[in-house]
C-alpha cells in the first residue's frame, strides 16, 4: 500500500493519534516533528489490530 493510500485515511490517522498516543494533531505537534516521528507512529497503528487505521486499509473478510 502507498503512503499515498495510507494518507488518505487521515481521518482515521487523526483519531487514532488522539486515543491511542494522546496527540493532537492539530496542535501543531507535525511542525515540531520530523517525518520519522509521524511515520513511526502511522506504521504502529496500521499494524495494531483494533485502531482505526487498521480496519480501513485491512477490512475483515468474511
């Protein structure tokens, strides 16, 4: 999956920063931090069963 795809769930990326590291993206944290720092971070909750991020590029199949 491209970055590009993973990006377009920011919506998803947004929340789960909030509950699952205690960020606000919003708050202007992304202009403090390297790219590292935000990809880590993505790369956690894409492989995290259960966050947001996960379900939308990983749907369950039945």
């Amino acid at each position: 999956m491209s970055w590009r795809e993973v990006l377009s769930c920011w919506t998803e990326i947004e929340l789960d920063m909030h509950s699952v590291f205690g960020i606000d993206v919003n708050s202007g944290v992304l202009h403090e931090r390297p790219w590292r720092w935000l990809e880590v971070r993505i790369r956690d909750l894409a492989s995290t069963p259960g966050t947001r991020l996960h379900r939308a590029i990983l749907p369950p199949t039945t």
